[in-house]
C-alpha cells in the first residue's frame, strides 16, 4: 500500500508494532483512509469489518477505536493490501473484493469479511489466486 500510511504506518507482517497498534486501537481516520485508497465507500469498510456506523461516531471523539473493532479492521486491511499486490493497484483489487465469486457462494470478498470462517475464506481465495490455482 504505497500511498496508505499517512494516519499509521502498518507492516501486515506480525510486527510487535503492528501489534501495539491494533491493542491500543487504530486511528478511526483509517477507515476514511481506506474507503479513499481503495475507491470504496465508508459504508462498504465499515460493513466488511463489522464495525457498527454508531461506534465511529462514538470513538471519533477519543480519535481510536477500541481493539476489537482495531482488530477487525486490521484484518480487511490486510486482505485488501493482499488483493492490491496480486492485482496490481487498488482499484483491480477493489472491483475484485466487490465482484462474486462461485467459490463464496456468490457473495463478494467483502461481503464475506465480516465473520471469522468469511475472513478464511477470502483468505484462503486469495492464497489459492497467489498460486496460481484457478477457482
């Protein structure tokens, strides 16, 4: 995510920063930051995230949201850091996260990112994708 990063530098990669970012609760910015990147609405983060419309409102004043709404979106993040690599700029990797997909059932990747078994999924699609694997 070349041009991300202006609000907090993620690594996606296990680092102990990462992991004291997500603990003491990401920028609620991101989100906006993210819709931005990827040619996405606020709405359609927040959906894939599971985080509640009310809860950014309540965390924008402390400027964070808590860990479990920062782990969540930590986790779309990651997955759309993923389709940008594979696909080549955010755009590709957006219209891929919003298109269905027969290995989902139908749904689109971002539909899906809202459970952990959905997260997997994608995942898991994605990795299959990486390797080449037709799905």
């Amino acid at each position: 995510m070349s041009h991300m990063g202006t609000v907090l530098p993620l690594r996606f990669d296990g680092s102990p920063t990462d992991v004291a970012s997500v603990r003491e609760g990401l920028p609620v910015e991101l989100i906006t930051e993210v819709a931005r990147h990827y040619g996405l609405s606020q709405h359609d983060v927040l959906e894939a995230a599971g985080i509640p419309r009310s809860s950014v409102h309540r965390y924008k004043g402390l400027g964070r949201l808590n860990r479990e709404q920062s782990n969540r979106l930590y986790r779309v993040i990651y997955l759309l850091r993923r389709a940008e690599e594979l696909f080549g700029s955010p755009q590709l990797a957006a219209s891929w996260m919003n298109s269905p997909k027969v290995f989902l059932h139908g749904s689109s990747p971002l539909a899906y990112l809202d459970t952990e078994p959905g997260f997997q999924a994608v995942e898991h699609l994605l990795g299959r994708l990486e390797d080449g694997l037709v799905t």
